[in-house]
C-alpha cells in the first residue's frame, strides 16, 4: 500500500485541467512545436513529438492545429520561438516544487514564477535543489475499485515497472517514460481506462500537508498553473483533505 491521499489529488488535479481547456490546448501547441524543432516533425522518429500529439488528440485538438504547431516547430511556418526551463523551489512545510515552462522571454517567466511562490509562501531556490526528489516516468492512475489484479496483468506484460495499490483504493502504474506509449496501448488493450495517464516526475516521497497548511499549498500550485508559460507543476506535497 502507498500513498496518503492520492485519489484527492488526482481528482482536483483533473478537474483544474477540465476547467481550462483554452490553456491545455496552448500548452500542448506549444510542447509540439518544440518537440519537432528539437526532434523533427515525424511523430514515428521522435517519441516526444508522437506523446505530445497523443495528448492533442485525448483532448479532441483538430488534426489541422496538431499538423500546423509540428511545421512550425520543424521551421515550415513562422511562429515564436520557445523555449525549455525549469525552476525549482519549496512550498509550504517544505514540500518540493518543480515547475516546467516553456518561454520566448527568460525574464517575464522567472519573474513571474518568482512572484507565485514569493506570494503564496513559497520560495524559488537554484537549479538542482529539488531535482533529485523526483523521478522521470509514466504514470496511469486507476479509480478505487478497479481490479488489482487485472491491471498488474496487463500492465507487466506491457512492460510497466511497478504496479501500487494506495491506501485510498486508487491502482497505480508506473513504467519508464520512453515505455509509456506501450504501456497505454496495452492497458487499452485490456479494456482498462485510467483516470490519469501522463509522463510526469513523480516525487520520490511525499509531504503529506492538512488544515490551513493544506489551502495555502493548493492556492501556491494554482498560482503557479495559472501562469501563462507554466506548462506543469511537480510537488512532494500531497493535500491532505
């Protein structure tokens, strides 16, 4: 058994992503553009690019978007020029934070990322503070109730690593990140559907934070979801409600 909470978290997690879909679509435009600038266009030859259109497509982006963001990362059409950086940083009780953006201006970011976490408790700190707390992987989460053993069946086979039961009935699957599109194909294959299906850096432990603790944390990562180059938000922490 693992985890506190995990279910809690998963859920408002989604339903923050659910209430701004605006924003996932330009994230996602963004991460394909880079994705091909760094790789090239063809989703076969470059598994960052196929992932990230993969998750256009999970949220119904249209093929003509999805094809457009690809050329312009790959320089067939003009378009800004973004790029990759990471801040890292500590909320409230200590709890890690990582935050990945993608940016065509370093100053406005970072000054932006700084003014979150100043305003909601938190503090930046330098690269690599909290880097090593995290691990680099693919992760499906299942509803309470789901069978156990029916997902550890089809998630081995598939190539997964680790397969966790939370206390809160939740199932969890965990496989590398260059596993994940094969592993998603085999649970679908088995006619299991996660709640929560994404290359992620999972906290290597986690920070279980309650009462007034717990609402200040939350209003920290929202604040730091909210900002515009913000593409995802990393903690140890785990809300409990």
């Amino acid at each position: 058994m693992a985890g506190h909470s995990k279910w809690a978290n998963i859920k408002h997690k989604k339903a923050v992503t659910d209430a701004k879909k605006g924003k996932v679509f330009t994230r996602l435009i963004r991460e394909i553009t880079v994705a091909a600038r760094m790789g090239g266009a063809d989703p076969s030859m470059n598994p960052r690019l196929r992932l990230a259109m993969e998750k256009a497509r999970d949220v119904n982006m249209s093929k003509d978007n999805i094809e457009s963001a690809a050329k312009r990362g790959a320089g067939a059409l003009e378009g800004a020029n973004y790029e990759e950086v990471r801040y890292e940083g500590y909320g409230i009780a200590g709890a890690a934070v990582m935050v990945d953006c993608l940016t065509d201006n370093r100053t406005r970011t970072v000054a932006d990322v700084r003014h979150a976490f100043v305003k909601h408790g938190g503090n930046l700190g330098t690269d690599g503070s909290v880097a090593f707390m995290f691990k680099h992987c693919g992760q499906f989460v299942f509803a309470p109730g789901t069978s156990e053993d029916q997902v550890m069946e089809a998630a081995l086979e598939a190539g997964a690593e680790d397969v966790l039961t939370n206390e809160d009935g939740s199932v969890e699957v965990i496989c590398a990140y260059n596993d994940f599109s094969t592993v998603k194909q085999g649970l679908e294959k088995a006619g299991l559907k996660p709640e929560l299906a994404e290359v992620t850096m999972k906290p290597l432990s986690e920070t279980v934070i309650s009462g007034e603790d717990a609402l200040r944390m939350q209003k920290l990562l929202d604040a730091l979801e909210a900002l515009d180059d913000v593409q995802d938000v990393y903690t140890t922490a785990m809300i409990d409600e």
